[in-house]
C-alpha cells in the first residue's frame, strides 16, 4: 500500500501525506467530482395526430420482466396510481388520448419497425403528451397455468440498439375492445369516510380536534391492563407500493379470485390503496391512502347484524365471529369506508379460473389464520393471531403484552415505515 500511495505522493512529500491520511481516515483530493443535473427537464410538447409517438418501455411493478407472471397474487395486486390487475395497458395523457380519438378500453396497434403489437389504452392523468408507456412482462405463451395469455407482450417492440425508448412507426385504433381491469370501482365515501386524506399545507390553521362520535354502547373504562390496540398510518410516508396489501394477503390467507371475479368487483383484499388527486388533470397532486378495517369504536357494522357476529371485544378491536355469519352483508352496506369482503365463492377450497385451465390451490395457508368458506364476511382484523400469540407469551412471562411484541404484517413490509401499531392508552405510546 505504502508502495502504491509513493507513486501518487512522491519520495519527497510521501510520509507526510501517509501520516496525514491516516490520522484524517480519507485522502484529501481524490473524490469524485460533483455531477451538475441539467437545470431544466425537457418537456415534450403536445403531439398533433399525425406526429410520430415515443413508445417507453418499463418493467412492470408487479411481474417485473416477466419472471413473476404466474405468481397470482402478483397478477391481482393493484399497480400504483392506475390500480390495474390481470394485465397491462398502453398509458397515454388524456390530451393525446383525445387527439388519436381514443378512449379507455379501446385496442391501440402499435408499429415499431416491421412489428405490431395491440394493447388497450388507459387515459392516465401526469402522462406527458406524445408518449406511450408500455410495461413489460405480460403476453407470455409459457408461463404457467395463471400467466399464460395475460395482457400484451411489449417485447416485439423492443430493439437491442433502444431497449427503453424508442420512437413508433405508427399507433392507430384497431377498432377493438380489451376490458381494462382496475381495483376501483368502489361506491362512494360516506360520511365521515369523505375526511380521509385531508391535505395540510403550510401555513394551514391545524384540524379540529374530533368530538366524540355518538354510540350506542357505554364507553369501555380505561382499564391499564387491558390494551386497546390501534393503527396510525401517516399519509405523507406511504408511497402507494401496494406491499402492505400482498404482505396482508400471505398473512391472513386471502384468496386470490381471478380476472372473472375482479370484472363483477368482487376482489378479496382486506387493505386497500386509495389514489387521491388534489390538483387538476394536467396538474395532479397525488397522494396514497392506505384504508384498512378502521375498527370503528362506535362501529356502525355492528348493531345491524342479526347473529351477532360483528361485535367489539374489550381490546378495542371490531372481530369478524366466521362460525356465526350467516351471509346478510348488512355489515358490509352500513360501513362507511367499503373495507368488508364477501365470499361468493369458495376460493379458499381452490377453484379453477374460467379458461386458465388448472385449479388455483394455495400453495401455502398460514395455519394460525381461520380459512373462510363461501357466504361469510371477511375483514381486516389487525392480525389478531399475532396480538393472540403476543398475549400467550405474555401470560407465561406475567407481564402484560409489549407493544413492540404485536407487529402486523402490513406494518412490517412497509419499505416507508408509514404503519405504526400499539396500544392507545399506553405510557409513551407509538399511536398517540
């Protein structure tokens, strides 16, 4: 080492800077230099009918390259800002989308040199106009059972000289229908559900402080041995990544249902991801909500079930009793923020989706999670069998559960750590 720095420093000035260094830990002047961005990030202008288009070719959240196809629960995990499952779609701006005259559902036949490829458009507002985006991944011939045939494969388009971006010989409508699938169509907010994501910015007067909603049962007294467990979610760390929502499918056992069901909206997910615009179509302002059962203390699910079956238990959570739903969905119509799940089929059982040609088994069921049969409510429970398994711990210690001994799953695959979970009337609680 001496050796090689003698070179850099020279016989005459070596054993000063050799000193030098070693007493700094770092040798002065040899970092790499600063790079200066480009001070303005071009915009493409609005493209006229006639103009040739840019194709962008990206992997796609979930399948990434492709590798991931035959993976369902990847299949219906909602993509960030578009909510797509079971597919792809060409992404376009709402102003080239009007100038091609299309609109979604509408098959797009894209040319790239001497290659086609169709695949529907989906309108998607913050898109820059003159652009195409089209994930990679999907149209594979030779995945598996599940993979097989879902959505438009993007790699004829692609080039080895332009793998990423490459200009279009022409996109023109071919005049057919592709179905785009999206987590979305959900009834409206209701109530206080409409106050999810209020927006801060500042400079803001702070909110209210809430009254006390009215209930019709007596308010629990505050018991320090009992805990009443509670979830925050901070809104300004959530990314949308949609980790949460398949960490709580793997938990809880959730049955993925297929492109069939999701087109009669009858997706399983006990967690959903609301995108929320607060600026304009050219201009938006997104922000991500993650809506998990809210676990209402004055729960409106529960005085319309006639069997009892949504109840509140002294730990503050609202429980889901499987063995005594008799399938009314009352529940599900008096929840103001549309987080409950029915089952209309047996999905748990395993059954085989309409022209994919196997049977959908879970390969893997948590055994610590009842499996749900047809004609029963679903919902999230904040991961009772773990706060269960905190608590038999506890009982064999003789202390109370910690709150650092309960972590739910979609808390614990949050990359942005937005989830915190614990104990609301705790000393130097995490949810205060």
């Amino acid at each position: 080492m001496r050796q090689t720095w003698s070179q850099h420093w020279g016989e005459q000035g070596f054993e000063t800077g050799w000193r030098q260094a070693l007493h700094d830990g770092v040798v002065a002047g040899t970092a790499t230099p600063p790079l200066r961005p480009p001070q303005a990030v071009p915009v493409l202008p609005a493209a006229p009918p006639t103009a040739p288009l840019t194709l962008l070719l990206r992997p796609d959240p979930a399948s990434w390259d492709g590798r991931f196809a035959n993976n369902p629960w990847l299949q219906e995990c909602p993509k960030p800002l578009t909510r797509q499952v079971w597919g792809n779609a060409a992404l376009i701006s709402p102003t080239t989308a009007a100038l091609l005259g299309l609109a979604e559902d509408d098959g797009l036949l894209l040319s790239a040199g001497e290659r086609q490829a169709e695949a529907p458009v989906l309108p998607l507002p913050g898109m820059a106009d003159g652009v195409v985006l089209l994930s990679l991944g999907f149209g594979r011939r030779r995945a598996g059972a599940i993979g097989d045939g879902i959505g438009t494969d993007a790699y004829p388009l692609r080039d080895s000289a332009e793998p990423w971006q490459r200009p279009l010989a022409g996109a023109r409508r071919s005049g057919n229908r592709h179905a785009v699938l999206r987590l979305g169509a959900e009834p409206p907010l209701e109530g206080a559900a409409r106050d999810l994501f209020p927006e801060l910015r500042p400079g803001d007067p702070p909110l209210p402080a809430a009254a006390a909603p009215p209930s019709l049962y007596p308010p629990p007294p505050p018991d320090p041995e009992v805990p009443a467990w509670a979830m925050v979610i901070d809104t300004a760390l959530c990314i949308g990544c949609n980790a949460c929502v398949v960490a709580c499918q793997a938990e809880n056992n959730i049955p993925v249902v297929g492109p069939e069901e999701v087109a009669r909206g009858r997706d399983m997910h006990w967690l959903r991801i609301d995108t929320h615009n607060t600026g304009s179509s050219e201009a938006p302002r997104l922000g991500f909500q993650p809506v998990p059962c809210m676990q209402c203390e004055a729960a409106p699910c529960e005085p319309v079930c006639p069997v009892a079956a949504s109840v509140h238990d002294r730990e503050g959570l609202n429980v889901q009793v499987y063995n005594r739903c008799m399938g009314t969905r009352f529940c599900q119509a008096n929840c103001p923020y549309k987080v409950r799940r029915f089952n209309f089929r047996g999905y748990a059982e395993g059954r085989e989706f309409a022209n994919r040609g196997a049977p959908v088994v879970a390969v893997q069921h948590n055994p610590e999670v009842t499996l749900r049969s047809r004609g029963v409510m679903e919902k999230c429970t904040y991961c009772t069998q773990r706060i269960s398994a905190a608590r038999r711990d506890a009982e064999k210690s003789g202390l109370p559960p910690s709150e650092t001994q309960v972590v739910t799953a979609c808390q614990s695959a949050c990359p942005a750590a937005a989830i915190s979970f614990g104990k609301l009337h705790a000393e130097r609680s995490h949810v205060p």
